[in-house]
C-alpha cells in the first residue's frame, strides 16, 4: 500500500504541472492520417466527425467525470477494468476514449493486408484461417443489436479470442463477464461511423472496412498485450470469489484500524462463508502454486477462528490480532492493496 501510494505521489509531482496547464488527464492521440486518406471505404466526413465531434466529446466527458477524484492519475486500463463498479460517467465515456483510440491506431490507407509472424501463425491455429476469423468477427458485428463493437482480444490464458460488447464496453471491463482480456482489433459498429456512407446497410461497411485494416498495427498490439501485466490484473479481478472476498475485508479491516470493531462483529460469520467459497473456487491458472493453496487453506482456517472469537465475545485486542493476521494472509493471494477497493 505505502510503495503504491509512493508510487503516485512522485508521478502525481511530475505531472502535476501539465495536469494544471491543459487541465485534463487524457488526452486525444493524434490521427495518424488525414481526414480523407481511408476514402473510399471511409469518407472524410465520417472520419472528421467521428474523431473530431464523438471522440472528443468521450475524453471531454471523461476528463470532466475524473476532475478532483482520486481516479484521476490513473491509466485508463485501470480505469476501465473497475469499469462497472466506477458507474456510468467512468464506463461510457472511458470505453468511448480508449476504444476510439484503438480503433484510429489500427486503420492505415497502406497497411499490411495480411498478419504475419506470431499473429499470423496464431489465427490459423486458433480459427483455421485469416477468412474465417473475419467471417466470426462480421457475424458478431452483425449481430449485435443497436450500438458496439466487435473485438478480437487477447484471453488471461494468452489465447485469441472474439467477442462483442454494447455500447463502448470492451473485454477490459468487469463488465465483459466472461469474455475478459485485452483488444488488439476493434471495429466500431454504432451508426456514427458508417451512416454518412453506407446508411443502414452495416454489412457494406463491414465488407470494406478490411481495406484498411493494417495487420503490422495489429500485430503490434498483439505482441504488446501478451506482454502487458493488465492482462494478470484482469484474470485476478474476473476471480469472482476472490473479490467478494475482498469487499468483505476490506470493509471490516479498514474500519477496526479506526478502532471500530462494530462490522467485523457483525460480519465474522459472513467472512467465514466468503472465505469457505474461495476454497470452492476455480483458481485461475497463473494463482496455480503451493503457496496460494496453503494460503486459502489458512484463511478458512483463520476466519473460522475469528468468527469462533467473535461468537464468544472475545476482547477487541484478540480480534485485531486475529483479524490482522487473516489480512496478512489474504494479501499473499491478493497482492498488494490497490487504491481500485
Ligand atoms: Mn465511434
């Protein structure tokens, strides 16, 4: 907690100046190309307004939503893994930032028409063919009812996979559910970015936008995303047992370092349960080791004592002791506190 929080204040320090000239925490990439360079699958109309008008509305909305929380330093993956818990302001307009500048980041009007390398080797292994995850990744697109988008994304277990979301969700998100990890391909598929053109008839924007789509950009993203510690982070966050876990803890430990003994009191039994779920659970692959298994082991062990404690009306010295021994234990599996609970 402490070398997290120092962490902030020296990159709080550093950029404290540019937050306090522009005013804003994110900002917009700059387009890569101009206006007209993806004509004729894209027109330049379409292009100035989607990424002029929508995308900076997204960051404008978004900077507004973060100014004077404690959100505001952080990235925006950060930002969006949390992204149901953050509310609405958070989930749209932080989706609607990053996904815009995925989407701009991976259209090139000279772009490598084909993968190659690792990417390439993986799509075919993964879908058979570079025409048949195109086939998946249109029939998602098409499917998905109103507004969105259609992803390929790199799993926590570093395979390729597609999904869609609504709205400006994205496999980042808690609000993915089971489709969780990081984009390397998005297409945006809400009437903004093809009405001016192509009107209602999405399957013609679908057909031409591999036009220009660049596969080296995607390629790219691959190598960065399976690189990326986020995805640990994601893998971790979609552990629903462990988070429910946690949001126990951390709402009876935090409190009694207060000297307020009231919620574990009330909430030992309850922490026993959460605990006893976590023992049932499906331990993602990378938390696989003997130390995590002995540890959850222990904090069954150790909230049935407590709740034991409790019921006897043990001494607020002897619950602290144990209760603080039981957040020991949990941070071997959780890592550090992080400033998202
Ligand atoms: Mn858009």
């Amino acid at each position: 907690m402490k070398f997290r929080n120092l962490i902030f204040t020296v990159f709080g320090l550093l950029f404290v100046g540019q937050f306090a000239a522009n005013g804003q925490t994110h900002t917009l990439p700059k387009l890569p190309y101009s206006y007209d360079a993806l004509e004729p699958y894209i027109d330049a109309q379409t292009m100035e307004i989607h990424y002029s008008k929508h995308h900076q509305a997204y960051l404008t909305n978004l900077n507004k939503a973060l100014s004077g929380t404690k959100a505001e330093k952080l990235p925006l993956e950060d930002l969006l893994i949390a992204a149901e818990r953050r509310g609405p302001a958070i989930r749209n307009n932080g989706g609607g930032h990053y996904n815009h500048s995925l989407f701009w980041s991976i259209l090139s009007p000279d772009g490598a028409k084909t993968p190659n390398g690792k990417l390439a080797d993986d799509i075919k292994n993964t879908f058979t063919s570079l025409d048949s995850l195109k086939k998946l990744l249109n029939a998602g697109a098409t499917a998905r009812f109103g507004s969105g988008w259609v992803w390929l994304y790199v799993t926590p277990e570093n395979k390729l996979a597609v999904c869609s979301s609504p709205n400006q969700d994205n496999p980042i998100m808690d609000a993915s559910k089971d489709n969780r990890g990081i984009p390397i391909l998005g297409i945006d598929v809400w009437e903004h970015a093809y009405y001016l053109k192509y009107q209602n008839k999405r399957g013609d924007y679908l057909g031409a936008i591999w036009n220009v789509i660049d596969w080296n950009a995607v390629g790219e993203k691959y190598e960065q995303a399976l690189n990326n510690p986020v995805l640990k982070v994601i893998e971790k966050d979609a552990w629903q047992a462990l988070t429910n876990f946690h949001t126990v803890m951390s709402q009876t430990f935090h409190p009694m370092e207060e000297g307020k003994f009231g919620p574990i009191r009330e909430r030992s039994g309850e922490m026993l349960a959460k605990a006893q779920l976590l023992a049932a659970s499906k331990v993602p692959s990378s938390f696989q080791s003997p130390a995590i298994t002995k540890a959850i082991a222990d904090l069954v062990d150790g909230s049935a004592q407590l709740d034991k404690l409790i019921k006897k009306k043990g001494k607020d010295e002897k619950v602290k002791d144990s209760l603080i021994k039981l957040h020991d234990t949990f941070h071997i599996i959780q890592g550090l506190c992080s400033d998202d609970h």
